[in-house]
C-alpha cells in the first residue's frame, strides 16, 4: 500500500523511515527493493521487512530536496507489484562548521605585521556567522579582525620562542541561532627561532645558524 510520512533532514543513518505493508494470499515470502526515486541512494530497504531507513544522512538536505516518492517493489518470486512511499522533508537548521587554525611564524617577525587569515566557519544555510575573541593564553601579542579572521603580530619584542613557543587565541562562532550553542575554535600560533639569524657567545662557528640545542653552554645572543 502507499505511505505518505514527514522526517527530519538531520534524521541519522538507519533511522526507521516507514515499513511498507504487503500479503500474499499463498502466503509466499515477499522481497521488496527501492526501484525508483531513491535520489543520491538517501535511502535503503531491508528486503526481508520492508522497513525504509535513511542510508545516508549526508545526502539529506530538505532545502535542496524537500519531497522523496520512493517507487517500493515487493515480489513473491513471480509477480511483482509497486507502491509509493511519499517522504516529506522537514528542513533543520544546522551548526556552523568550523576548524583550528595553526600558523608557523619565526622570531624575527616583525611587528604590526599579519600572521594570516584563520579559516572561516561554514554555515550550512549560508546565514552570516558572527565571531568573539573569548580569551587569549597570553594577552596583547596577537589582535584578530572579528570580520576577517586576520592576525597581526602587536609587538616583535613580545616574542621569546625558548618561553613561550606557541600562543593560542580561543574563539567562538555562531549563527545567531537561537537554538544552537556557541562553536568553539581555537587560532594556534607557533613561534620558530628564525635559525639564519642565530648568533651565540662565545662564538663558536660549528653553532652559527645552528638550532637552539647547539647553544648548550652558550649564550643565544
């Protein structure tokens, strides 16, 4: 018989859809298959049942698809019969999506000059996406365009990679969603000695342009 139901798009991989309903009057087992409008294969059917599930939840997106008409075959072997399951689409607003940035600076960056731009967040539904600077492992060092994601070294004086080889700025993103919590990321900075400019007293030409384990007695000047 045809069905007609409503799911929502962020419905998970094997979520029971619908279990299509068909007798034999012999009594013979039935098989049923998905014959048609299984777009991007979102769905599958368990043969022996009848039981619709989501297949993959990736290739569900209500605003992109809103209705599925499955074509249900169901065979005893010899004749064979098609239903339709009808799948209304109830879109849901998604999380933005967003990753770590890292940066690889050395100490002779100087200073008021821009590390680079942190990856943006993604939103699904392409809503504009607002950032906040939560806290900073060391305050000062390093400022970030809210609207641009781009770092900018504050002070050179500030950087000591034998200290503090990394900073981390930790930060939110949304969507002004009210239904959705803060995403959290973070921007890591990494601090490298910039290795052509390495000097040490008392002069040893064996450590000139060495790495900071050649200065082992030494002063790194």
């Amino acid at each position: 018989e045809n069905a007609e139901v409503t799911i929502l798009d962020n419905s998970p991989n094997n979520f029971s859809v619908h279990t299509m309903v068909a007798t034999d009057r012999a009594g013979s087992p039935l098989t049923f298959s998905i014959v048609g409008g299984n777009i991007a294969t979102a769905f599958k059917i368990n043969g022996a049942t009848g039981q619709v599930q989501v297949n993959d939840t990736t290739k569900l997106n209500a605003l992109a698809v809103p209705i599925y008409v499955l074509s249900i075959q169901v065979s005893n072997g010899t004749l064979t019969a098609v239903g339709f399951l009808t799948i209304n689409m109830q879109h849901v607003n998604k999380q933005v999506i967003v990753e770590d940035t890292e940066f690889f600076i050395t100490d002779t960056q100087s200073s008021a000059s821009i590390v680079g731009t942190a990856e943006p967040a993604i939103d699904p539904e392409g809503d504009p996406i607002t950032y906040t600077l939560i806290s900073e492992s060391h305050p000062g060092v390093f400022t970030i365009n809210l609207s641009t994601l781009e770092v900018t070294l504050v002070d050179n004086a500030s950087l000591n990679p034998a200290v503090t080889p990394v900073y981390t700025l930790y930060m939110s993103a949304t969507d002004g969603n009210p239904g959705h919590a803060l995403v959290y990321f973070e921007i890591i900075i990494n601090v490298e000695y910039d290795r052509t400019s390495l000097k040490f007293i008392p002069y040893d030409a064996s450590c000139i342009g060495g790495t900071p384990e050649c200065a082992v007695g030494y002063t790194l000047s």
